[in-house]
C-alpha cells in the first residue's frame, strides 16, 4: 500500500484559538492615518496595482457591473528588514475564496485581495488537499494521461466557471503577503472603488494582524538581534496595527457597502463584539461567526437586527455556508443602494 | 485579456535576507537535549509518526535498499497556546522536495520530513507557480476535459515517476508545521534510521528557526498579552532553539552520514561557517550555497576538501543544481558505507 499520508500537524484548536480578553484598540483617526501611511513604506509594486485595479473598476463601472472587493487569507509581520522571518495569522483563506466564488455566480465583478499562496476561487477545489494535484490523473486507454474517471465531470464544471470568469475579466488577483502591504493596497484600492458610489462592496474577511513592527524602528530590532546574545534570548516589540476601518468608512470609499467579519471562540461574547464594531466604525454590516462551526453558521449583524444563517442536518457535505451568505450580502448591498439612490 | 495575474509580494531581498553578524550559539550537550525534550510536549501524532517511520524503514533494510531523510520547509514558533498566530521562517521547501526526487531516481527510499504544504516531490512542477492548476486543462474534441497538448507529455512522465515511488513504496512523507514538532520527529526518526548503520542518510535541508517559545512561558506569554494593552504593545521573549546536530551524529544516529546546509549572503563569510559547522558538530558534510545563486552553484565542504558544483552557462533552464548535488552526496555516501564496512 502506498505510504504518501499526511499527519495533520496545523490545526488550531477550538477551545482557545484566540485570547478575546484584551480590550480593544481605540479606532483610528485621520492623525493615525496619515502617521501610518507617512511614516511606513508603500509596497514597491503598488502603483502597478492601482493602476489594473483602475482598470478594472473603469471596465466595469461601465458596463454597469456591481463590484465587490474580498479580501482573504492572513497578513504577516516581518521581524528585520527581509523576509526570511515573520509572525504569521493562520488563515487559509477558504471563507474569502469561496466567497469570491458566489459573488462571480451572482453577477459581480470581484477584486481578490488575497494572500500570496493562499486559497483561490476555482482552484481551491484541488489545493490544499492531503490529495496530490498528480493523483487527479490517470492513462487512458490509447495510454495517454488523462484526467481520471472520478474527478473529471466535476472537475469540468469547475474549470467551466473558471474560465468563464476569465473570459469576461469578471476576476482581478491582487496579492499581498505582509500587514503593511494589505493596508497600502486596501486604501488604494478603497480609494480607486470609491468612483462606484454605492455599487461597490467591500467585503473584508482577511485575518490582518493587530501588531506590527514599524519601519522606523527595523534597525532597534536588529540592535535588539546583537543584544540577545548576551542572554540567548531574542526580544521583539510590536505595535497596535491602526485600527482603520472607521477611515474606510469615513474617507477610503464612503459611498460603499461596508461587511466586516468577526472570529470568536465564545458564543455569549460574539453577538456583543459584532455590535460593538459597528458601533466603532459606523458601517453597514458584521458577519460573526465562531470558530468552531464557522463553515455550518453565521451571524448577520446590522443596526437594525439580528439573523442567523445556518446549513440544515440535511444538506448534503457539498452544501457551503457561503451558499446562504453570498446571497443575502447582495440582497442587502441591493437595499443599499436603493436607499442611497 | 485576462487580468489573472499575480504580483510578486514576497521574494526576499538578497542584500540583507540573513543577518549572520552575530555568533552561533553553543553546541547542545546531553544536559541541553534531556532538558529541551524533557520541559517540552512531543506532539500528539509522534507514535504514529515513529510506527510509520519505523515500518518503512524495516522494509528498506530488508530490502536492502539504502535509506535518506531528506528534512524541508521552514519551522514555525507559535506565539501563544493555539496556532493563530507564529512565527515563521521562509522557505518554500524548493530543495528538499527537489533533492528528494533525484534520490529516487538514484534507487533511495526516502523519507520526506517537510513543512506541511511545503513543496513536494513531483507535484512540486504544479503547485506554488503562478499558473492556476485548471490551467493545465482545455477541453477535448469530443467536449470532455483533458489535460492541455502543450501539458501532457511532460506531465505524463512526472506523473509516471510519482506512481513509480508510490508503488514500490519509495517515498514517505512526513508533515510537520512548528520547530517543536521538528525536533521531537527528527529526533525519533533519526533513532529509528540507526539501525540502518552506515545505509542510512541524513540531509537536512529544512529551514529551522533559532529560537523558540518554551510551552512552560506560554502562560506567561498571555500575560503579557494583557500587560502590553497598557502601552498598546506586544512583547514577545523567545529563547534560543538547542544546537541539536552534535546529539545527532553521537548519539541519535551514530552510524549515519549527515549532511547539513548552511546558507549565507556574503561570499567572504561562506567558506568559513560551512568549516566552523563541521569542527562544532563532528559531521561529515556541509553543502554551503548563498542565497543569491543558490540555483546556481553550492560548494561541498568536508573535512578534507572544499569543491564547487557549478550549473554552465550552456545548461538549459530545464537543469537543476540538485541533479549535480545528490550524486555527488550519493558517491560520498558510497565512500563513508565502504571506509566503515
């Protein structure tokens, strides 16, 4: 028998995934916004970036297109001034990729601000997995390589839709990999969809680190790297990442539908921290959820009410939360901008 | 046109991607390593680990096959109780899973202990490029999906040698995602390679952190997580991780030849720390690259010489450093197993 199995060594446990009794941070404003972005280096490539996402946005803008912006997977923070060292957040990004993929069934045209090696729409279905993209393959009768019997059907359906995303140039890719580079490239690209107007959504599930390191202070740490030899050890100082949401809201993109995401461990706390944030940062609409049963229920939460979504025992295994999610999203981005019109 | 592309976020720099300025840290003794196992959790799946490990390699020596561990990835160090947030090392696993490949088509079983969704042998050729897997596909003349002319050939012949290692049982792999669970692995399989004596190999290519976060300060860690609320930062103390390669060649596996890598940006300083390395912790074989042309050449540092291994101008893009690394490993190997029969 083959021996190619995987031990599953990266699973976070439920029970204690995330510390929530830290308070929050106060919210951002202009003045830590302009410090930030001032006082911390844009991504080399990020003209490059404002520069397709314009394109798209004009593309789109008119053809009439309601676009959404996903975001998806975890940031990092270095801790010196390369890459080869970083605090990461666990996110494989099954929830923003999934998403992008009900949103493109629905008409919209999606910018996917994901993280680098993170999971995408269409492919996810084969990446990821214990399974090797090789086993997927089979020889076919004349002795050729093929796609196996199993998989191919609905491995066509999947490159079928794929494909039709492309040919339509319904799906921008835009990646990131460090706290920094989201931020510079979520402003720029809030600022490029704020000529939509109400027909652009926002819909912000990457996990984005609440610390970092500034660039400011890149050369202390590696004073810091020297000084640990005297004891062994290594010591590293974060700081709060600005809480920018509320500049989002405010200036980035005001006239857009805003849906943010919250991850608790703890049932009695989740529906309280999602009223809490949109009390913060005054948007539209917080999706909670809990770790634990994250994939079968979420939360909606706005200012005016309250409603779970959940898959029911009978749904089949191939039945995804995002399924009910992606639907009622639009059907409130479409209340929205009949009550802005 | 489609705008499926990806901008490059997260190459390291090569000026500066290691800061070798400061000295290593002490070589383990027998005191580090009964302290380091001893105050530190095996992880919950080393029996199974070691039962497979253990099978596998009962089969080689009846076969009389001869054995290599082949270690890959980067180590992570989670930074608190659950693995939301860690520290990371970057590696994409590119020469392990590479050097894997050639030691099977050398006649090696192997042992593949990587960083869970690392690289992997042979599907390393289609994961982690910019090229979407259902890339690879079109659809047929009768309608149904294949695998693209211009694909199958070549995958054809990887996806023969994929089948190849996993029929005969060749290649087994191994996960780990934290240094802890590194450590504890490489430690049991190495004992458990012991037995192979002078057949067993050891190249360890795994990108492995220096320090770490002892589980007795992971409570500690917590209150520091509410302490730095006061100023709004995190500190985060790590220790350094134990020098473990001079427990491995005396006492984990005596008998094996032990290969280790050492990767540098400065020229200058190579040759001296791939020399350093073999006078600290008694091995037989440091194969030393810079991170700049790591591609390109290594240099074997033994204690009787220093020899590089070049790729000429003339090779193809299609010709790998590793396809002049492992038979030159393989042919020392050979001379350690006969000056020790």
């Amino acid at each position: 028998m083959p021996q190619l199995r995987q031990i599953h060594t990266s699973q976070p446990s439920t029970s204690s995934a995330i510390d929530r009794s830290v308070p929050d941070f106060p919210v951002a404003a202009v003045d830590d916004e302009s410090h930030y972005f001032a006082s911390n280096e844009p991504p080399e490539y990020l003209d490059e970036l404002v520069k397709e996402a314009q394109c798209f946005v004009d593309e789109h803008k008119s053809k009439g297109n309601k676009v959404v912006l996903v975001t998806s997977g975890g940031t990092t923070v270095p801790l010196e001034n390369n890459t080869v060292r970083f605090i990461d957040n666990f996110s494989a990004g099954t929830r923003g990729a999934t998403s992008a993929e009900y949103f493109l069934e629905e008409g919209y045209a999606v910018i996917f601000l994901h993280r680098e090696f993170s999971l995408l729409p269409y492919s996810r279905h084969y990446s990821h997995t214990t399974n090797c993209f090789l086993d997927y393959m089979a020889e076919g009768k004349d002795g050729s390589l093929v796609i196996a019997d199993k998989y191919r059907d609905e491995m066509h359906q999947v490159w079928k839709k794929y494909n039709e995303a492309r040919d339509k140039n319904l799906l921008l890719l835009l990646p990131f990999t460090t706290v920094n580079q989201y931020l510079f490239s979520l402003r720029a690209i809030a600022q490029v969809m704020d000529t939509l107007g109400t027909s652009a959504l926002l819909y912000l599930a990457a996990a984005v680190s609440d610390f970092f390191i500034p660039v400011s202070r890149m050369p202390e740490h590696k004073i810091q790297a020297q000084d640990h030899m005297e004891g062994g050890k290594l010591v590293v100082n974060l700081d709060p990442v600005p809480k920018f949401l509320r500049r989002l809201v405010d200036n980035w993109a005001p006239g857009a539908m805003i849906t943010s995401f919250k991850l608790e461990t703890d049932k009695d706390l989740l529906l309280r921290k999602c009223t809490q944030s949109l009390e913060r940062y005054h948007h539209q609409l917080v999706i909670g959820n809990l770790l634990q049963t994250r994939k079968k229920e979420v939360v909606f939460v706005t200012n005016t009410k309250q409603q779970w979504y959940r898959l029911k025992d009978g749904d089949g295994e191939n039945k995804e939360i995002e399924s009910l999610i992606i639907p009622a999203v639009i059907q409130q981005h479409d209340e929205y901008i009949k009550n802005h019109a």
